[in-house]
C-alpha cells in the first residue's frame, strides 16, 4: 500500500485514474475496499460452522479451505498481515465489529460442540486463532519456509503433506478423551 501509486494501481487494473478514483474516493478507501474483500473470502468458510455439524469434519475441512487460501492467495494474505502488524489503522473498525461478532457466533458453536462432549474441552478463541496462524504461516512466511523445506505450497505432494500434519495437530487434539 505505502509503495504502490494509485497510477500503478491503475496501470496494473487496466483503467485511468480517473475511473479509478470515480469508485474509490482515496487510495486509502481502494485498500480498505481489498482488505474487506479478502477477509470475507477467508471468513466465508468459518461462517458455515454449525452445531449440527460433525466437529471434526468441519474443523478438518476449514483447515483445507484455509490452507488453500495461503497457496492461491499468498501475497493478499501477507498485504492483511501487513496492515494487522501496523495496528490495523484502515482495519480495525472491521475487526472490532464484524469479525468480533463472528467470531464469538462461532464460539458459540465451538462450545456447543465441546459441551454435548463431541470435542476435547478448549478455549474456542484459542483454536480459531491457532488455525488462522498455521495456515497463514504457509502465506505469511513463505519465503522463510521455502528456505528451510525447498518447498512451496504450489507443489502438491508438500500441500498434502502440510495439510495432513496441521489436521493432525489440530484434529487429533479435539478428539475427546
């Protein structure tokens, strides 16, 4: 964002800046426009958990979708990161109130699923902010897991491989006991 001219944003999306700027008022309301975007599209997934869903298979499949994200959408995943380590200056009016509410509407469903003992006891926040972080991590941080594994999530035998490790971790973690 702070790099970046809004002539290149419009050079990049093939329209003058003038129609760029007939949509979008400042650069500051295109990258918040982006940021909302993305975040809805990572959100959608955690949106459909529901208590008469089987715990594990939603939670399994949420770390699928999420891990999937990170590999076709790794450089919108580092542009939220980035703006989350700034403190959120455009964002946090969407964090404080749209993803606060779903977030503990998921809670929710997490302590409903704990409650009718169909997973191990955890602190739901905990969990959905602990698959966020593992499945961003790939995104995030992917020069610095490329540098140790050689690998990259566009290769698909290390998208599995990851995938079933962080399934594992997780899944095997909320099996009840």
């Amino acid at each position: 964002m702070h790099g970046t001219s809004l002539d290149r944003v419009a050079t990049e999306a093939d329209v003058s800046k003038t129609n760029l700027l007939y949509y979008f008022g400042s650069k500051d309301e295109l990258y918040v426009s982006v940021l909302r975007e993305l975040l809805d599209v990572w959100l959608t997934p955690l949106k459909t958990f529901s208590v008469e869903q089987d715990p594990l298979v939603a939670i399994g499949d949420y770390i699928r979708v999420k891990l999937e994200l990170s590999r076709d959408h790794p450089e919108e995943s580092r542009l939220f990161c980035m703006e989350v380590m700034q403190g959120a200056p455009l964002l946090l009016a969407e964090l404080e109130q749209p993803l606060r509410e779903l977030v503990e509407a998921k809670v929710k469903v997490i302590k409903a699923w704990i409650d009718s003992g169909k997973i191990a006891p955890v602190d739901p926040h905990h969990l959905i902010f602990s698959i966020w972080a593992t499945t961003q991590h790939y995104a995030d941080f992917q020069t610095q897991v490329k540098a140790v594994t050689g690998r990259t999530l566009e290769d698909p035998a290390f998208f599995e491989e990851v995938l079933q490790n962080l399934q594992a971790l997780i899944l095997n973690g909320l099996r009840p006991r």
